[in-house]
C-alpha cells in the first residue's frame, strides 16, 4: 500500500536521542520513488527504537509481505541503550544526551539512571522545576536554559566534576547559599535573563576555575561582591542590569580579557567610558586616585519634527531664555548644534532639519540616552491618518526602530493659530494615536514570537526568537504632550520647567549625572578654549598630535600622554561635544573640535535642492574648475536623470558652497588635491556613512599591460577614467532596471526579506551603497537594483507598505547543480548584507521567507536561522501545507539539489490527508471524519509529511 520497499540494516551506534539525520544513511530504499524527508518526518515522531520495530513489520503487513529480519532488528535494538525505554539494557551508557526543544515537563527517568552521562542538554524545554541528577556524578555539562524553572535546583551541588552550568533565561530569583562550595572545577556559568538580585557568598569557592559569567539581564542593582575573588575570572557579561557603579578591583587584576556592561545607568565610570574597554576603564580609574571624582550633568537634547514645526524656534527660544521667531529663509539646513545652562543641568541641542533630504544624515547623530523633543505643528495637524503619519508617525515609528529605549517629549506648536477647544481635541488624538501605534508594535512581536514557539522545529529560529524577546523588552517612553505658544515667554518658561522635572527624573534618565575624574574636565574646558580663541580656524579642524602639543601648555595638563587624550576625545565624541573618528583611516588623525563644521560637511552634498545649487554654480568657479555653463548643464541633466555627479561636478559645487560661506581655505582639504580615491576627507565621511558610491568608468583592457605574478610587485597602468558619485537618496527613475532585467518569471527564485514595522527610512539606499561596492556590474534606480555577478543577475525590489514591508530577491532559475549553488551563494550574500545593515536599528526585525511557487498560493516557507558551518536543510522535499504541493527544496531554501533529475512517472491516485497524525492506507473508500482534502492526481510525487500531516498514496 505504502510503495516503500525497504532493506535495513541496524549496524546502528546511536539512540533516537541523537538526530534523525544520523540515522537515514543508515536505511537502504530499494524503490527509487522513496524521498528521505519522508522518514526524517517519521523518526522525529518516534520516541525509540522499540517503537519503530513494531511499526516495521505493521508497514510490510500493509504490503502483503513477509518481514524475515523483524527479528534481528528487535535483536539488535535489545543491545543499544535508550534512555526512553527503562527496560532496556544499559551496557555501553550514553556519555552525551541531547533533549533539546522536546517539551518535557519532566526528565526521563532513564535518563537520570545512567551514571555515565557527561553531558545533559535540556534546554528549550517546559521544566519548572529539576530533580534526580544527584545520580549524575560523572556530570560534566548541564544545559537548561530557556525553561521555566523558578527555584534553583539544589541538587546540582552534587554534581563535583561539574564544569559549565547553564541555567539562563528562566524565572530563577534566589540562589541559596552551599550550592557552588561543592562545585570546585566549574569553568562556565550562564545565569543571564533570569529575576536575580544577588549571587550567594559561596560563589568565591569557585576562584580557581570559574573562567566565565554571565549575569546580564536580571536585577542586580550593586555589583556583586563575590565575582571580585573570582581570580581566574576571563569574560564578565553584566549588561542590562540597574548598575550604578562598578568597582575598580575588578580591573585591578590582568585576568579579564572580555568585560560588557552595556544597558546599565553607570555613573561610574559612565556608559561612554566602559564603551572603550576594559584599557580605558582601568585609566579611568587610575585618573580618579588622583582627585575627587567630579559630577557631569549633562543631556543631550535632540529636536525633531518635519519640516516647519517650529524647531528652531523653540530650541533658541530655550536657549535665549525669551520668545525668538526664526524666520523661513533661516530655517534648519542639516543639522544646527547649541549649549546652555539650566541650573546645574548642561543641555546639548541638536536641531534636526525636517526634510527628509536630511534623514539621509541623521543615522550618523541620532543616539540613546537622549531626550528627544518632537516637535508637531498643530495647526497644520489634522485628525486623520495621513497627516498623523507625516508629522507624527513617521518620527515615532524611525525612533522605536533606531533608538528604542528613548525618551519622548511631544511639543505642540502654532496654537497661537487654533481655536481654544481644537488644541485639546488634537492633544488627545495625538496621544491616542502614539498609543495604538506602540501597542501595535507590541502585539506584532508578540504574534512572531509565538509562530516561532509554536512552529514544528523551534529549535530552527532560536536566533530570531532571541532577537525578538530583545525587542520586546525595549518600548519609547512618551511623556505628555506640551502644547505652546513659541512667541509667549510664559509658555517658553513653562516648557523649560517641564524639560527640567524630567531630566530630574532618575526613573526616566538614569545616567544623566556621570562621575569623571577632574583631567576629563580639564581636558574638556581647555579643548573649548582652543575652539572659541581666535587663532582657531572657523571649520575648527585640528590634528590630534597638533592639540596635544595645544593642550599640554595648560598649566595643569603639562604631563598629558597622547593614550589618556585618546580616551578622553571618545567619551567626548560619545557625548557629542568633538568629533573624532578614529575608525576612518583617512580621519583618524583630525579632530573636529567644533561638530557643526561636520555637518556643514553633509550639508555640501546631502541638501534639500541640490538642483538649485548645482545650477547657481558662478562662472568664476566653473573657470577655476576648468569647466563651461554647457558642462554645468550637463551636470544638472545626469544628476536629474541618474543622481550622480563627475568629480569635477563635485569640487565645483563644494568650492560655490564653501565660498558662500567663507571657508574657502579648507577646500584643498576637504576635497583632496585630485581624483584620486580617499584624498578629500569629504569623501571618507561621505562613503563610510553610505552616503554615496564611487563609480568608475573603465575603459578598454590595455593589452600591453604587466603580467601579475602572485607574491611579485606588480605595475598597474592608469587606465580608470574620471571618478562619479551616485547619491541614492536622489534617485527616482527605474525603466532603466526593468528593460535591463527583462521582467519576471514564474520560474525565478524568488524570496523576501520582510521588516517589521517596516523599512526604516534610507535603509534602501544605504543597502544600495553597500551592495554596489560588492558588485561592481549594477542598475539602481529609487526602489529597486539589479546587480549582475559572473554575468548572472539578481534583481531587489522594495516594497514599503504598513504591514506589508520587504525587500523581494529575484533571479533566474538555474540549469545544474553548480549552477544552483551559484545562484544560493549570490542571494544569501546579499540577504547577509541586508541582515547586517538591519543590526544599526536596534528595533527592527528583518525575517527572510521564500512564496511558495504554486500560482495564487499564499504560504511562505520561513528561513532557519542562518548558521556559516552547516547547511540550512538535509531535506530534499519541501511540501506546502497549505496548497499541498510539492518541490525540490533547491527551488525554496539554500540547497544544492542531490539529483536535478525528475522523480519517476506514477499511476494517478486520490490522496488523503488527516490533521491528527495519523497514516492511512488504501483505496479511495476509506472515510477520513476529520480535515480531509482531495487532492488533484498532478501533485502524484510519493509520499510526503507536511508538518503533522501525512500524505500518502496507494501504490497499484
């Protein structure tokens, strides 16, 4: 009936235990129309091999045949140890057993029998709580993370040859003391995501061994003082806790290589000085001996809003200490930076330009720890959800993704031009709608994470289940909306009270006062006087071994080394007061003492109507540059159609703008001498922050160049022509990618990369950046790109829609195997590059899936967690459970096809499939009461499992 001839032989080394993919190799199929992902499915289901013995013989019945080698499979089993089946003998024990993701409530009690085990793996499971491992004396790891255990299992201070303890991501809050005293060889110990406030004393027996620790994510609000005798102590993890403080006798000793303390209030040392590493902890703490720490309290302020929302205003409003209209013609280009005083309190504010040319840049200065005031204009608000979306939404929804655990201050401004009643009606539809925005969020990761818990194979998408439970733990505070009137002192007043009672609030802005030694202050007050004096060039500028010799004539800076200058110019770039970025090879030794030159910078190229500034270039400058007003129109024209610019282009339009405001001086620079790559630091900013491309035009292949011989100086001619920039935020034209690309086709390999809540703003064209630079064949155009590898095309297309955002990967089908395993290589490269992209939004999730190819069909196969060191399925056969259809798994998943040949021709037949996990044989006349589904005698490929159901065909 089944069609499934089988021959076996139980040279078996191994239980059920062990994965199933272990044991199919081991299993010879006489018929050829038996698909491996068929008995993969069925020994998942069985829970030893006893069971599967008894099915054996129940299957040849079914047959009509004879089974002669029962027997000798029952005699063989006999002889293998199972620790699901008690009876069983148990001569060579299992030293390694893995439960993962198996749901027990309880271990096996075979399991707890075998005095041999070494290591037991429980986790993902529904144990709450752990008994019958005294036994285990041989035990050397113990995994059960991700359960549901409350109290910590008393038992394991039993376990003495115990080395690595994994109880993370449970519901443990106290740990009772006379457990770790017995432990004397452990090396790793995972107590992360649990309820802990403190870790018991006998802790420190552990001082010669314990390598490893990781308590992030719990309670601890003092750091525990028993990990400061944990002498052999490598890696320390206390990230996501209530830290206030840290102790400096942790660093006094050179064992810690690894130290995280991200997501903590810290005031000592702050959140920017841990960021350094454990080097410029232990500074940080050698300056302290030195004098009384002294307290910073400062907060970074940050004003957003579109276009006209009154930002400026209300930011030199605050600053002035009295009502100050900003007219239109000086509203925000980029990004505006200012400093002052209320009270004891120091505020940075940085005003944000609301075009959205802008956002481009805003990825570089938008950080955590900040306060940010979002600027709404009620008078132009109207209660619907468009304009919500574009004055509201859209900058709630870009900050839960970018900076998630910010702090939200909503100000109303104009309601000089509303009516008395309307202000409060817009007030509370504002609020409401911010609510339902946020708690939409929350139950959309809700509804992933259960898909994931619930799906068959969860142990799959532990990944994406981590960073979903990440998520979901991070939420935008929003405080209630200020309403006022920016030409009324008394309202500019009452804001600035409102502003000073939260920053007051520890609750809302823990790490608002930092403890800094008295040469971090030092350091900073004479970098200020350097920046205002008036030697100071005005793009404030400066070279780092320049400002040390600067800094060391002030009278108390005279012994200042250059690595103590270091990690003070990174606490001060983490804080936003310089900018140095050290990371950029060509920036590395200038600091910009003054940020807002930094964005001038930005502002050259990244600008609201850059058309109009390429066409106002003067004629004085198209003559320095060498060029006419017909290039100048050519410029335009390619910028319009193409958004990019030549190099020439480039330095024309750099040297009209920084003439315009005075800084002609710094253009040799800021551009660079030529058109060479990387001379110019305009450049270096612009392509480290994916801002645009370098485009190349090569021309023809010079056959008399040198032959290139590896490990030999090779000579390369000059055979590049003038260097173009693409800007991808100026991008809108995409015939030229359709007509190149030529249409879709139902065959393509096809999957999407969904985002939610959706694809943050520019995400896409720094994607285009970023892949662009891999791929040097490519078309672009506003919402999609089609890059070209070994003359093979991928196209990516972006949709952004509520609910429905994702970037769609396409290319052709290939021929043969090496054909396949190209095309899987190409697309999971650039899932990659989107994947890490996608790391700078905190709040954002990007889930790959692959449509199934059935014509209307909406199922979607979801993507594995992708792991580098092994393959991402074993099966051949991938079956839709909604449509039932069936495909080689080469055709939805990364896989190279075992056989591209097609499977064997089969009679027609009926087929039946049940939802209860049941198998059922013979004719069409057999009655299924429950979900049965005729399907249509095409889909005739062998029999198949969908999840839990069964498909089954009768054999003629």
């Amino acid at each position: 009936m089944l069609g499934v001839q089988v021959k076996i032989w139980w040279d078996l080394s191994c239980c059920v235990l062990a994965p199933a993919k272990i044991l199919v190799p081991r299993l010879q199929f006489v018929s050829s129309d038996v698909h491996a992902a068929t008995v993969v499915a069925l020994l998942n289901q069985l829970r030893c091999f006893s069971l599967l013995a008894k099915m054996i013989p129940k299957l040849c019945r079914a047959q009509g045949k004879k089974w002669s080698a029962t027997q000798r499979v029952k005699v063989s089993l006999n002889h293998l140890p199972c620790p699901m089946c008690p009876g069983q003998e148990q001569e060579d024990g299992l030293r390694e057993v893995s439960l993962s993701t198996q749901r027990l409530r309880v271990l096996p009690p075979a399991v707890l029998s075998n005095p041999m085990l070494e290591s037991l793996d429980v986790d993902r499971n529904k144990l709450r709580t752990v008994t019958g491992i005294s036994k285990l004396c041989k035990l050397k790891k113990l995994i059960l993370s991700k359960n549901e255990i409350v109290d910590f299992p008393n038992e394991i201070q039993s376990l003495v040859c115990l080395e690595r303890l994994e109880l993370n991501q449970n519901q443990i809050r106290v740990i009772p003391e006379g457990i770790f005293s017995h432990l004397p060889r452990l090396k790793h110990l995972r107590l992360n995501n649990n309820r802990l406030c403190a870790l018991p004393r006998d802790l420190a027996a552990c001082q010669g061994s314990l390598q490893y620790l990781n308590i992030s994510s719990n309670l601890f609000r003092t750091f525990p003082l028993p990990v400061l005798q944990l002498a052999r102590l490598q890696e320390l993890h206390v990230q996501n806790n209530a830290l206030r403080q840290l102790p400096k006798e942790l660093f006094q000793r050179q064992s810690l290589k690894m130290f995280k303390a991200n997501g903590n209030p810290l005031r000592e040392p702050p959140s920017e000085v841990c960021a350094g590493g454990i080097q410029q902890i232990r500074n940080y703490f050698i300056q302290l001996q030195h004098g009384l720490g002294q307290e910073d309290k400062r907060v970074k302020t940050m004003f957003l809003g579109a276009s006209l929302a009154g930002k400026s205003t209300i930011c030199k409003s605050l600053k002035q200490g009295q009502s100050k209209l900003v007219p239109k013609e000086e509203r925000t280009v980029g990004i505006e930076i200012s400093e002052f005083q209320i009270e004891d309190f120091t505020f940075l504010f940085w005003d944000f330009a609301g075009q959205l040319e802008y956002y481009m840049t805003h990825h570089v200065f938008i950080t955590p720890q900040a306060l940010v005031i979002l600027v709404i204009n009620l008078h132009m608000y109207q209660m619907n959800d468009n304009t919500f979306k574009e004055l509201v939404g859209f900058w709630i929804n870009n900050l839960s993704m970018r900076v998630p655990n910010s702090v939200v201050l909503p100000v109303g401004t104009h309601v000089d031009c509303c009516q008395g009643e309307e202000i409060e009606e817009k007030t509370q539809d504002i609020m409401a709608k911010i609510t339902a925005m946020l708690a939409e969020r929350k139950s959309n990761l809700t509804h992933c994470i259960n898909n994931l818990e619930g799906s068959e194979e969860p142990k799959f998408y532990v990944d994406q289940w981590e960073r979903l439970k990440e998520m979901e733990s991070c939420t935008l505070t929003i405080l209630n909306l200020v309403a006022v009137n920016c030409t009324d002192h008394c309202d500019i007043k009452k804001l600035e009270a409102t502003i000073l009672e939260h920053v007051k609030n520890e609750e809302l802005f823990p790490e608002v006062v930092r403890v800094l030694p008295p040469v971090y202050r030092q350091v900073e007050a004479a970098i200020v006087d350097i920046a205002q004096s008036e030697e100071m060039a005005g793009h404030g500028m400066m070279d780092l071994q320049y400002l040390l010799s600067k800094l060391s004539q002030h009278k108390h800076l005279a012994n200042l080394g250059r690595e103590l200058l270091q990690d003070i110019l990174r606490y001060l770039h983490r804080i936003g007061l310089v900018v140095w970025y050290e990371e950029i090879k060509q920036l590395e030794s200038t600091v910009f003492l003054q940020p807002t030159f930094l964005i001038t910078m930005f502002k050259l190229l990244v600008r609201y109507r850059l058309v109009q500034q390429l066409e106002s270039i003067s004629v004085e400058t198209l003559i320095g540059e060498h060029a006419t007003i017909r290039d100048r129109a050519n410029w335009v024209w390619t910028f319009k159609s193409k958004a990019m610019l030549c190099h020439q282009a480039v330095r024309a339009l750099v040297k009209h703008q920084l003439c315009s405001e005075g800084m002609w001086d710094v253009f040799e620079e800021i551009m660079g001498n030529g058109p060479q790559r990387g001379r110019g630091k305009l450049f270096s900013l612009l392509e480290h922050f994916e801002l645009c491309l370098e485009v190349r035009h090569m021309e023809a292949l010079n056959p008399q160049a040198s032959e290139f011989v590896p490990g030999k100086p090779w000579e390369t001619t000059q055979t590049q022509g003038e260097s173009w920039y693409l800007f991808p935020t100026y991008l809108n034209q995409t015939e030229e990618v359709s007509e190149v690309w030529g249409g879709d086709h139902p065959e393509d390999l096809h999957i999407r990369a969904y985002f939610s809540p959706e694809i943050p703003e520019s995400f896409f064209q720094r994607f285009l950046v970023k892949a662009c630079s891999f791929y040097s064949t490519h078309w672009v155009a506003k919402v999609t790109c089609l890059l070209v590898c070994n003359g093979k095309p991928l196209l990516i297309k972006e949709n952004n829609q509520r609910a429905y955002s994702y970037l769609e990967l396409r290319c052709r089908k290939p021929a043969g195997r090496t054909g396949f395993q190209f095309a899987w290589d190409f697309l999971v490269a650039v899932v990659l590059i989107i994947q890490k992209l996608a790391e700078e939004w905190p709040g954002l999730h990007v889930c790959v899936k692959t449509p199934c190819r059935t014509v209307g069909c909406p199922a979607e196969f979801i993507w594995p967690d992708m792991d580098d060191t092994s393959a991402m399925t074993r099966e051949d056969v991938k079956t839709c459970g909604t449509c039932g259809h069936r495909f080689g798994t080469e055709l939805l998943l990364p896989k190279v096809p075992s056989q591209l040949e097609k499977p064997p021709a089969q009679p027609p037949a009926h087929y039946y499939v049940t939802s209860y996990g049941t198998t059922t044989f013979g004719p069409s006349s057999i009655q299924v009461t429950r979900q049965v589904r005729t399907l249509p005698p095409p889909l005739a490929q062998g029999p198949t499992v969908i999840a839990r159901l069964v498909v089954l065909s009768p054999r003629s």
